[in-house]
C-alpha cells in the first residue's frame, strides 16, 4: 500500500527536472538571425529590426553550449498615425489622424536590442532612436526570449539593472508556452501579435513595482514561476497606466526547475482514497473466497 502512495505522488511532480542555468547577458552573445554587428547593435543603420542573438548558458560555473538562450526586441508606439482623402467642400485632400495605441491591443513591431556598453545588460533601441534601456517613455519596450529546446524551466529569476533614474522602476513580465492557434514557433512569430492575443493564448502576465535602491547598485532580481514548464519568456517596461517613466536593462536570467511538492491536505486526501481502494479490493477477494 505504501509503494502504491509513493507510486501516485510521483505522478504529482514535474519529472525530468534541468539543472539551474545562469545566462549573463552582457557576454557569450551570438547573431543568429539578421545583418548588421555581430552582437547587439547601438544606433547602427546597418543593424536591422528583429535581430536575433543567443546568449549561451552557466551549469555549475562552467559555459555550456547546448543551453543558448535566444532574444529579440520588440517595441509599440505610443500613437498611430494615418492619412486618408477626404472631401472638405471644395477639393480632395490628404486629412492625417493621430490615434493613442493601447498596449494591449496594439500589435507588436520588430525592434532591435540595444547594448550600450559591456555589463550594462540588454535594452530596446525604440525603433531606431538610441534608448537603449527597456522604457515606456516612447512607447513600450519588450525584450522577448526563447528557452532552450528540451529544458524543464519552470521557474525564473530575472535581475534588472536600473538605467538614467533610481525612481520607483514597473515591469510586467510574461511567461508560457503558446496554444498552437498563435501560430508561434519561433521569437519572429510574435510579430503583429497582441499583449491580449498572448494572454489569450497560454501566457500569465505578472506586473512587478517598487525602487531599486533596495538593492545594490540600483538592480532588483523578480521571479516567475509556473505550473508548467516555460516556453517563453517576455520582460517589459510598464504596461499599466504610466506614472513614472520606467528605464531598466535586463541583466542576467536564472532559470531553474521547481518541483513542487502537494499539500498536505492533497496528500492525506490521496491516502485515505488509496486505502478506501484496498479495503475495497480486500473486501472482493473475501467474498470471492468464501463463494
């Protein structure tokens, strides 16, 4: 009986758990998709939106080559700007209207990631104007990255370094595996997608608040974890209503695998059923016996 409530529990767990990886990403990068630097671009023309790099991973302190993580930028405008004939009386002329863009419904544009200096981390060049941090001044940053194939990561620790202010600095961070109607199979199929589409669609948003100047040298580390292993994982400036002017850069993900234990509400729940079943099938074979 005791084999059979161990046997069940084991069904509980997530099995198959990846040994934590650390990605320092201010090193080890690689250009896997696009023209332009090598490795991140500042401000470069010959750097092309949706650029994708790969950042290879820590285990154990030593470098490994078969845990790169992938990541691209993306960016929403603040307002868009559309110009249609109309008639005003007299003559046809172009009318231009200006409409503000909801973060959440707005689809996402490529942008390219920006790297302002070795160990500052990753930031979103805004459509080709020189920000370089993840910000929601113009606009709203998303740094999208795509874990290993074949890991178990359901659990992450994310350091964001604080960029031109100490200021109260808001993230909101998504996470999951897509439903296959997203039609996402690579970081180049989040384009023209929605924050709303994404929510809809197998990834939990958490929205993050609160200084840096509790921690050293103006960074804080947040965490997400699943029920599920993660297949991406998106990092973004506010997208609530702006207060402050959010500037960070993304310096280093630590992803690890949480295998989480039952209550122990569930447990005995689970037990007195296991037993309820024995007793049962002890019955039957009473009965068997004496008929």
């Amino acid at each position: 009986m005791a084999g059979g409530v161990f046997a069940a529990l084991a069904i509980a767990v997530p099995a198959g758990a990846t040994p934590t990886t650390t990605w320092k990403l201010t090193t080890n990068c690689t250009q896997t998709t696009g023209t332009g630097s090598n490795c991140i671009g500042d401000g470069s023309s010959s750097v092309t939106n949706g650029n994708v790099y790969s950042f290879k991973g820590y285990q154990n302190n030593q470098l490994k080559n078969n845990v790169s993580l992938n990541a691209e930028a993306y960016h929403i405008a603040p307002s868009t700007s559309t110009t249609k004939r109309v008639w005003n009386g007299f003559r046809w002329v172009n009318q231009t209207v200006t409409t503000a863009n909801d973060p959440l419904n707005t689809a996402l544009q490529k942008d390219f990631l920006g790297y302002y200096g070795a160990g500052y981390g990753l930031g979103v060049e805004n459509l080709n104007s020189p920000e370089h941090a993840v910000d929601n001044s113009k606009g709203w940053d998303f740094v999208i990255f795509q874990l290993p194939a074949g890991t178990n990561y359901n659990t992450f620790d994310i350091t964001l370094t604080s960029w031109g202010t100490t200021q109260d600095m808001n993230a909101t961070v998504l996470y999951g595996t897509p439903d296959p109607s997203l039609n996402i199979t690579s970081l180049q199929s989040f384009y023209q997608k929605t924050v709303n589409q994404l929510k809809n669609g197998g990834f939990q948003s958490m929205n993050f608040s609160g200084p840096f100047l509790e921690d050293v040298n103006g960074t804080r580390t947040i965490s997400v974890t699943s029920n599920a292993p993660i297949s991406y994982l998106i990092v973004a400036a506010s997208l609530t209503p702006l207060r402050v002017t959010d500037n960070f850069k993304v310096t280093q993900i630590v992803g690890s695998t949480v295998v989480r234990v039952p209550e122990p509400a569930a447990v005995a729940t689970l037990g007195m059923g296991l037993l309820g079943a024995g007793a049962f099938a002890s019955r039957r074979r009473k009965a068997a016996k004496r008929a």
